[in-house]
C-alpha cells in the first residue's frame, strides 16, 4: 500500500491518503480557494446556451508582463480553442474519439509514460465542452509557470502530471456522457483548486531568489504536498471509478521529491567544492530594491542563513544543516568583523531573503510602505522605511527604536517580531492585524464599542508610560484591531524614524514661518508645545489621546479642514479644540475625560493610569457605547467619510481653513476656546489625511 502524508494549506500534517483501492481516507482540508467567487455560467438552468469565449490564450511574453507587474491580466483564459460549441451535460454522443489520457501515472508502476510536455499540450489543444473550458484556463498558466520553476521541479511535474490527467479523464468521460448535472459542483470546485495552484506559482516565481528558495524548501515542500491532495480529493469528488489511478500519482510525487533532494545535493556538492560557483549561485538573484553593494548583499544573507540554523534547528536533515554552516561561514567571511552583527543583534535580525512579499502594498503614509508578507508559516506585516523620494533612515536611528521595542510584552502593544537594519533598506515585521486600525475599523463596524476600544488603547499607553517609553505619535491610525476587536497600540517610537527620513528631504513648513521646527508626530493630534518645539513627554501622549478620543467617538478626523499655518493659529495661539458632537447624549464621562487630556497646561492633563481608571467607569457608566441612546453616535460617525466638509465658528462668525476672524473670548477653566460646528453657507470639500 502506498501513502502519502496530508497537509493543510499552513503545512500541518492532518493524516494519510491511502490507495490501495484509490480512495481518500484523510481529514477535509481547510482553506478558501482563490478566484471562487466566479459564477458558474454553465448550470443546469442554461444548458444549450451558447458560450462566447473571446480571451484569447496568453504567449509566454504575456506571461512575463504578468509577472513584472505582480498579477494576472483579465480573466483565465478558458481554453486554446476558440471553439464555443456548447453541449449539455448528459446525452450527448462524442464529437471526438476519447482521448484515455489519464491511463498511465509514474514510471515505476507503469513503465514507460507519455512525456509531460506532450500531455501537457495535447490536453490544452483539446477543445472541451464551454462548462468544461473554464477550468482549462488555470491550467494553462499553471503548465507555463511550472516550466520556469527553479525549486521542486519535480515534485511540481508530477503536480502537474496529475492534473493533466484529471483534466484529459474529464473530458473523455464528458465524450462518453457520464458527466451529469449533479458534476457541476465538483467542476467549480476543481476550478478554485486550480486558480489556487496557478496563483501559488505565481507568487513562488515571484520569490525565485536561491537562497531564499533554499531556506524555504522544507515549507514549499509541504504547500506543494498540500494541493497534490486537494487534486486528489477533488477527483474523488467525481465519484467516477477509477477517474485518475491515485495509487500512480502518489508514487509519482514521491519519486519527483526524492529527485530533487539528489539533485538539490549535488548541487550542494559543486557549491562547496567550488566557492566561486556558490558566490554565483547567491548571487544571481531577483531582488526587493535593486541592486546592493557586495558587502552589504553578503551581510543580509549571512543574517538569514545564521536565522535558520538558530531558529530552524530541527529542519532539512544533516547534509542540509552542514552545508547552511559551511555557507555562513564563507559569508562571515567576506563581510568581515566589521559587518558582523553581535549575538544579541542575531536574534531579532532578518532579511528579504527570510520573508515572501506580496507585490501589492496594504498600507502607505511618509515613512514609506506597508506589505503583507510571511515570515516562515506566519502572516505578517512588513513595514518599509523609505519615503517617495527614496529617502530612507539611518540604519542606528531605526536599531535604537528596536531596542526599545524589544523589551515591551503587553497584550495592548504590538508585538515586535523582527527587523532589517542590515542594508540601506531597513525594515520591521510586525503580526498582520487583519482588522486594520481603529479608523478604517470604525467605518464598518458602527455598533462596535468605542469606549472598549478606547480603554484597551489607555491600557497600552499606559505600559508605555510606565516603561519610561514615550510613544510620540497617538491616533486611531496607530491603534490596530485584533483579531478579538482588542485595541492594540503599534508604531510607538517610531515617530523619531519618520523625523529622520522627513529631516532628509524637505524644511519643516514651520521654520519658513520663523517657528521653530516640530519634534515629531503627526500634526493634528500634537500638543501646543510641541510647534513650539519642546521635546515629546509622557504628557504630550495625554494630550494626543484626548484628540483621539474625539476622532474616535465623531469618525472624524481633527482639524481635518486645517493647513498648517491655520493648525497653528488655532490650537497655540487661540487655544481651539475639536467641538463636541451634537448627539453625544450618554458619553458625558468620555468627554470629560477629552477635555482633561487637551488643557494646555501639560501638569494639568490626567496621567495615562488615570485615564484607563476613567475609562473603566465610563464603560460601566455607559453600558457599551453601541446600547440604544448611542446608536445615533454610530450613525453620526460613519457619516463622515474622508471627503466630508468641516466649518468651524466662534461667537457666531463662520469661517473657514486660514479665518482668523471672530475669535471668541468665552473659555474654559483650562483657558481654551472650543470650536462650535455651524452650517456653512459655502461649504469647503476638505480631503482629509488618510494615514500620516
């Protein structure tokens, strides 16, 4: 009996396929599959209904733009025939003689086969029924893909293998009228599986640096394991006898692994025999940000392959781990003691070998991108110091930080994972919040619990401050979402990185304007102090959290409508705040609260303890923010979107961005003056800043 180990889409073994009577006796697999949101055009209710096809199958050049620019033009083609004859499922007599491509599997069990490439293109020329097209396109771009592959070549021609003949069997038995109504299902299935597989070679195309295909070979191995399985149990859905021979699929994947681990040793044998053709090999590669020079190339490898020795002890086998040495200590010693990092600095250092990037940024603001990546089996987010200018940090300035960082552990504080700072790109690896931040969260989640989400940010502040750390930039952007609805405090510190870059491209506004520069943050959440250019304190955060209770609570952004000329004349020299929300009925304590922490005199504002003590009762107080009395906030604050007018007006006088006329004298016991929203009589459309 022949097995083969199941794996789930994260690699985890879930049990055996045994084929000793072609069956499948393992566990479901989990997981979504790509593109199946795709409607099925051929059911049953359309049978007889023409189909016209007029995507036409891409060339290999084709295929190359695809790559360069990080995704796929259009629709899966459907087929190399243009042919659109349609034919129903059942009843039908065959329109070619049938083709039994599905006959012969691995050479072992069946002697000589078919070549790949020739079943390959004789199931691609074939011209399937339109229900049967759709999933013809996929494999076009998988066969194409696989073809260029430069790891686990054969393990993927036996993936493909597979699919040729599942894909040559369903056709011959279409000819022969056994696809009935009840196929449908299974079809659109299969056709999910497929995009899935076309999309995993994409991104490994994507991620074809040798070294990088190297430490992730055990990890590879596993996603290609895991969708043999899903052809597998797609087959079997068919409930077809003897559809595709299983039995000769699994020893064929396993014969195509096993050549590949000869190959990959012998490849190992000529790169340590020959340290020139290792240099080469490491060399020859496809990389994130251009070219480097050698030393700094050098450093970010020896930083991955010393990771995967500490961090990976128990993957790839012996003659895997001896020749990982002997390549770390050829890099160590081109990089020389210089460019060696200390055993502390080893263990949260990686590089852009160590991560697969998604072409596509999810996050952007003046220090650079956010991409989603992973690091090993882990999603994570990855963000890139660099500004439009490509103007990056200092590389000391983004380790002080780090440092810092490293230190922190807090359920309300993000966890730092690991960093760059080994070449001029640096970097930090974060966990992906696929919630988002506390803005984009609140646009669709309008019953959430603002005061909840409030108090677990006070709680991260508040580690914060007792850790002696000053966080320099509080606003709903750096407030992340878990996956529980928690709030988590992210980018603290990091405000100084985002003055480094800022510093090196263009003079801070202000300084034309005879002030003195801003230290840091984002502007319309700054304390008073700070435009006057006093250094960032525990009590300036306070100050930044009163601001942000009020773009939570409203949906708005503060001072959205505001330049910096007119942001400094109303918050230093008249002491404005942002208005209290017409509709806020129970939340009394919460704004209470806001304008404590806004007073201008710093000594006067709460500390962050205080805050989460406040918070807590109002929470009590206000029987979560989304119970009936609050749902008008909800519905108030989602109503303002990023486009959205503000007018503000004191005394009575409306006016807009750069008015500075009818200045009231009314004030609080703190001495500032709030800010009255009045109807506008010529609205002005403000695009607020989405992330700073």
């Amino acid at each position: 009996m022949t097995s083969m180990t199941v794996f789930n889409t994260h690699g985890t073994a879930q049990g055996t396929v045994n084929n000793v009577n072609g069956t499948l006796t393992h566990q479901d697999i989990a997981g979504d599959y790509i593109g199946t949101q795709n409607n099925y055009n051929d059911s049953p209710s359309r049978r007889g209904t023409p189909v016209t096809e007029s995507e036409e199958a891409p060339t290999p050049q084709d295929r190359k733009q695809d790559r360069r620019q990080g995704g796929r033009r259009g629709p899966w083609p459907s087929a190399r025939s243009a042919d659109t004859t349609s034919r129903p499922f059942t009843g039908a007599e065959p329109l070619d003689p049938p083709v039994p491509l599905h006959r012969q599997s691995s050479p072992s069990a069946r002697g000589t086969v078919q070549p790949l490439e020739q079943l390959a293109e004789e199931v691609l020329s074939l011209t399937p029924a339109p229900y049967l097209k759709r999933i013809w396109g996929p494999f076009e771009y998988i066969w194409l893909d696989s073809q260029q592959a430069q790891a686990s070549a054969g393990q993927l021609k036996a993936l493909v293998r597979s699919i040729a003949q599942l894909l040559g069997a369903l056709y011959e038995h279409d000819h022969l009228g056994n696809l009935k109504d009840s196929h449908a299902a299974p079809l659109n299935d299969l056709h999910g599986v497929l995009e899935d597989i076309a999309q995993f070679l994409c991104k490994l195309q994507a991620n074809s640096e040798p070294l990088k295909l190297l430490l992730s070979k055990t990890d590879r191995i596993a996603q290609i394991d895991a969708r043999q399985c899903k052809i597998l149990e797609s087959a079997r859905a068919f409930q077809i006898p003897q559809l595709i021979d299983m039995e000769g699929v699994v020893t064929a994947m396993d014969e195509g692994r096993a050549a590949d681990q000869t190959a990959l040793y012998e490849r190992f044998d000529a790169m340590e025999k020959n340290t020139g053709q290792l240099d080469k090999e490491l060399g020859a590669r496809h990389t994130l940000y251009g070219d480097l020079p050698p030393e700094l190339t050098n450093q970010a490898m020896a930083v991955s392959v010393r990771r995967y020795l500490k961090h990976e002890p128990h993957v790839g086998d012996d003659r895997e781990r001896q020749f990982f040495e002997f390549v770390a200590r050829h890099l160590s010693y081109t990089i020389g003691r210089a460019r060696t990092p200390d055993n502390d600095t080893w263990d949260w250092m990686v590089s852009k070998y160590d991560l697969e990037f998604e072409q596509e940024p999810i996050g952007s603001g003046g220090f650079g991108q956010i991409l989603l990546g992973r690091l090993g089996s882990k999603e994570v987010a990855v963000k890139m110091f660099q500004s439009q200018e490509g103007v990056t940090p200092q590389p000391q300035v983004v380790r002080g930080e780090i440092e810092t960082w490293l230190k922190l552990r807090h359920p309300n504080v993000l966890e730092f994972l690991a960093a760059n700072v080994s070449d001029e790109k640096p970097f930090i690896v974060m966990p992906y919040m696929k919630n988002g931040n506390a803005r984009e969260y609140l646009k669709s989640h309008r019953t959430c619990n603002r005061v909840k989400l409030l108090h677990d940010a006070s709680l991260g502040l508040n580690y914060l401050h007792e850790q002696r750390i000053v966080h320099g930039d509080i606003k709903a952007a750096n407030i992340l979402i878990d996956d529980e609805g928690g709030a988590v405090i992210a980018d603290f510190g990091l405000s100084r990185v985002k003055s480094d870059i800022t510093s090196s491209t263009r003079q801070h506004s202000a300084k034309s304007a005879g002030r003195q520069s801003v230290t840091g943050g984002s502007r319309n959440w700054m304390a008073p102090e700070l435009f006057n250019g006093k250094e960032p304190g525990r009590r300036c955060d306070v100050y930044s959290f009163g601001i942000t209770i009020y773009e939570i609570i409203s949906g708005k952004v503060p001072f959205g409508n505001l330049g910096p000329d007119g942001l400094f004349d109303a918050v230093v020299t008249r002491d404005a705040r942002p208005p209290r929300p017409p509709n806020l009925t129970n939340g009394h304590k919460v704004w209470d609260l806001a304008e404590d922490c806004w007073k201008k005199s710093a000594s006067k504002r709460p500390t962050a303890g205080k805050i989460c003590e406040r918070l807590k009762d109002a929470m009590a107080d206000t029987n979560n923010y989304h119970s009936e009395g609050a749902s008008s906030i909800s519905s108030s604050c989602n109503s303002q979107d990023s486009t959205s007018t503000e007018s503000y007006s004191t005394a009575g006088t409306s006016h807009h961005s750069g008015d500075q006329s009818g200045v009231a004298e009314r004030k609080q016991d703190d001495g500032h003056t709030p800010f009255t929203p009045v109807q506008p009589a010529h609205p002005i459309n403000i695009r607020r800043q989405t992330t700073a």
